[in-house]
C-alpha cells in the first residue's frame, strides 16, 4: 500500500509540475506574428493639434467664458487625477462619487427638464420640422434660456477634435462629457430658425453641424464619440432633407452642404483610433484590478487568472478597426468579415495561464460587431445624402427619384448589397441599416411633401 501511495504521490507531482510548467510557458513565450502586429496596431495614437471639443462638452453645464474653458478643464482634469490618487483601497459608493471643482468656481447653467427636453427633436426624430412647428412659443422660450448652453455648443461644431485626455489612472472614476442636450438643441434652433422664415441661414447652419460632426468623428479617440457623432449626422441629415423638401427645386444648395457631404474618405470609416483608446482603457482597468486596491487574495487570484504583461490574447479583438483591408471593405459597403476577426485565438496553454482574460476577449466581440456596422452605416449615409443634393433639382416626381435611383444604385451600394429604395408615391428616401439596434432599422429622408 505504501508504494502506492508512493506512485499516486509522484503522479500527482508530475501532473503539478506540468501544470506549472504549461502555466510558465503560456506566460513566457513571446506573442505570435497576428498578436504582435495587433499590438503594434494598437499603440495609441497622439491628439492631433487643434482645438479639442472635449473641455467644451466637459463644461457644458457651467456658465465659464468662453476664454476660460480650457483653462477651467486643465484645472478641473488635475483635481481629477489628484482625487483619483487619493481613494481609498477600498471605496464606499459615496466616496467614489467625484464632484467637480467647476461647481464651487461657476454658476450652472439652467437644467433642462424632462418635460422641456421632450420639446426638442430628439435624435431619432423623423420630423423636426412638424415637432417645431407644433411646439409653437414654448419652444422658443426654451431656446432663449438656453442661449449660453446654444452657443457652447456651437464652439463644439467649430473644434478639430472629441479627444479624451483623461489620465488613464482615473479612467474608472472618470465623469463622461455632458452630452445631452447638446447637438439635439443646437438642431432644434436650427430648425425653428427654418420653420421662422429664415430659411437660407438654417440651411447654411445645419450644413455647418455636419460638417463640424464629420470633422469630429474622423478625430475622435472614443468609441462613444464616434457613435454618438453617427447619430447626430443622420438627425441633421432628416432635418436637411426635410427642409429641402419643402423648398423649390431650384433652390441654391449651400457650398457648406456640398462640403459637408463630400463623397465619404477612409478616414470617415475608421475606428482605428477609438479601439486603440478602447483598449488602452481595458489596460487600465485591468492594472487597476490588481493594484494595492484589492487585498492580498484579490490581488494573487487576479495574477493568476490575468496575464497583464501585454494583453497579447485580447489584443486581434481590438486591433481588427486598423486593419487597411478592413476599412477598404467598410469603405466599398462590403459585408465585413467580422466573425472571423473577432475569433480568440488561443490554445491550452492561453487557458490555462490566462483564463480570464480569455473570457473577456469573448465577451467584448458582440459589441464590436455593432460599433463596425453603425460606422458602415455612417458612411453610406453621408454617400446617400451626397446623391440626393446632387439629384433632387432634376427628380421632380416620383418616376423621376425613381429612374434616378435605378441608375446610381451601383455606385450607391458600392461593393455591398444594401437595401436602398424610393417609396412609390415618391416622399421618402429610405435606405437600410446594417446595425440592429431596438428601433433603429432605417434612414428615411424626406424627398417631396
């Protein structure tokens, strides 16, 4: 019996010594080829000179002038970090609230309530104009309070970037960019400046936010950025087509309207640089995990479970938004080959030296899969509008969109198959989305009333 045990004993330090050294090796040896290039791909890129939107939307709420806002935000973004370093190993929910130090520096703005912000054309409103004209003195009222809160956010139309700058160390504790009630209200007074008899000037105005949101969203770091830009493109792309509609076809587009919708470049369908800050965040987050704020049995099973020295598994579930092919496939309207990229490659030895972050990789794919379509939607809108100001003098019925149609639907689809149509009686435009989001299937522009 002894024997036995003797044999069991040393099977059982054989199987523990292969154990550890499959760990040690999974941990040791160096990235494959796919996982080095995604990490060299991911490597952060620097802010690109200009005037940042960030600080503006950061401070939306308080009444700083207009002068000050960006020494305001770098004081404000020091106390931040200054706050960060100083949290407790481990926090209550009221000590991890940051209150910012612009409070005690500047008066707020007037809030806006829910019973207001229902007044103005939210992003998905598919006519602005009925809504504007619906909401009658009220509405104007609403604007007039809110000329400081307007005019920031004009300044935000006119910046060169969305960049968050926020020191990674503070990226869990972080406040976001005050980003309603911004772009929905700058519509709606553009809009009510139309539906005023001041046509010429809200055509010009609407043309100058897509413009600023086009600019914006090709010199974003932020996934978040580059979605919500998308989001308000297509709403100043219904109130454009909506006030079109209603104009004679001979009316002058603006040269703003043309620039704004120039036919869309690769730098309006990659979201190289928000993946690359996507997973710089991830890092962070992940160094946070297991820093002195966990205790000791936290911080031994995080070691265990995560390999943190590079991130090579996760790293091709990112790095696939700077893939060139990629983008040129995004760029033609072709179906991307997201199932395949988004494939954690791993073997035995990546699950057992890095069983969590092997489980992260997985979770992070379906969203990705989303943020890929909504930018190929993106830019097949800004290819759509470009075709409608082109058309909409000679297309006076709704034969007429419709024989048009027919002839641009190979350039418009591109290399893809997207579903794009006219309605029969010739009042919409309507092209499908590749994203499924709830309540969010289609562009409908407004062809004719």
């Amino acid at each position: 019996m002894r024997q036995v045990f003797i044999v069991l004993g040393a099977l059982a330090g054989i199987a523990l010594f292969v154990l550890f050294g499959a760990f040690a090796w999974g941990r040791l040896r160096p990235p494959t080829p796919a996982q080095a290039e995604a990490l060299r791909l991911l490597q952060p890129a620097t802010m690109p000179p200009g005037r940042n939107a960030w600080p503006l939307l950061w401070l939306i709420d308080y009444d700083v002038p207009a002068d000050r806002i960006d020494a305001a935000y770098a004081q404000e973004r020091a106390h931040m970090q200054d706050w960060a370093s100083h949290m407790p190993a481990n926090p209550s929910m009221t000590a991890m609230i940051y209150r910012p130090l612009a409070a005690t520096q500047y008066s707020k703005r007037p809030a806006i309530s829910n019973a207001e912000y229902r007044r103005l054309c939210a992003i998905g409103e598919h006519d602005c104009l009925a809504k504007v004209r619906a909401e009658g003195q009220p509405l104007r009222d609403l604007l007039a309070r809110q000329s400081g809160r307007l005019a920031q956010v004009e300044a935000v139309n006119t910046a060169d970037e969305l960049w968050d700058d926020q020191p990674r160390s503070v990226y869990a504790f972080a406040l976001s960019p005050g980003f309603q009630n911004t772009e929905d209200l700058l519509l709606t007074a553009t809009v009510a400046d139309f539906v005023d008899g001041r046509q010429a000037q809200a055509l010009v105005a609407v043309c100058h936010q897509a413009a600023g949101l086009r600019r914006l969203h090709a010199h974003t770091n932020t996934v978040l950025g580059a979605m919500l830009t998308a989001v308000w493109m297509e709403a100043d792309e219904r109130a454009l087509a909506g006030m079109l509609g209603e104009l004679p076809k001979d009316q002058v587009i603006p040269d703003e309207c043309m620039r704004a919708f120039a036919l869309p470049t690769q730098g309006d369908v990659s979201l190289c640089m928000p993946m690359q800050q996507e997973f710089a965040d991830f890092v962070a987050i992940m160094h946070e995990g297991n820093s002195g704020r966990q205790n000791v049995f936290e911080r031994l099973q995080t070691a265990v479970m995560f390999d943190n020295r590079d991130f090579r598994l996760q790293a091709p579930t990112y790095a696939w938004a700077c893939q060139p092919s990629l983008q040129s496939d995004a760029l033609a309207d072709r179906p991307l080959p997201m199932a395949s990229l988004l494939t954690v490659r791993n073997d035995f030895f990546d699950t057992l030296s890095n069983a969590g972050g092997f489980v992260l990789a997985r979770i992070a794919a379906p969203a990705f899969t989303q943020y890929a379509a909504r930018n190929q939607d993106y830019a097949a809108s800004l290819r759509l509008m470009a075709w409608l100001l082109r058309t909409r003098a000679t297309a006076t019925t709704a034969a007429a969109w419709q024989l048009q149609l027919t002839k641009a639907l190979p350039t418009l689809r591109g290399k893809g198959r997207r579903n794009i149509s006219v309605d029969p009686d010739g009042r919409f435009l309507r092209m499908r989305y590749y994203a499924t989001y709830p309540d969010h299937v289609e562009l409908a522009l407004s062809l004719m009333k």
